[in-house]
C-alpha cells in the first residue's frame, strides 16, 4: 500500500512501497522545481525505479530515501 500526499510548494510525499501500479496517478509532476520526499517509501519495483530516474532527469529533486531505497536508486537495470 501506498500513500501519496500533495504539499504545498510542489512537494510530493510518499509513503510506504512505491509499486508501478500508482505511477499514473504521479504522472501529473512536472521536472524542475518538484521534490519527491522518499522518507517514508519502504520499497521499489522496477517500474517505480525507472520511474524515479526519469523524474530525477527530467529535474525533480529526490530527497529523503532512506540507503535502502537510495542504494536501489543507484543501480540501474537493462
């Protein structure tokens, strides 16, 4: 389960396991000047994986993972 809260500043907060199943729902981020706080994200799939890389990309600050979730981030897969 996850949750997914919108605070003020073009800040998005998510909690708990961060699956491809919600990645339409996040598709409404632009790049440059979101932040996507991972503070409270327990896990990743893959889709959410190349999801974040993308958003990284395109500008979005990633802040907050815990080394669990930043190690993931870190490895890429073809």
């Amino acid at each position: 389960m996850v949750k997914v809260t919108y605070a003020q500043d073009r800040v998005v907060r998510i909690e708990g396991r961060l699956e491809g199943g919600i990645l339409p729902e996040l598709s409404v981020l632009g790049g440059a000047g979101w932040t996507i706080e991972l503070s409270g994200v327990v896990s990743i799939d893959d889709r959410a994986r190349e999801f974040l890389h993308r958003k990284r990309a395109e500008g979005c600050r990633l802040v907050g993972a815990s080394m669990y979730i930043a190690q993931l981030l870190e490895e890429r897969h073809p």
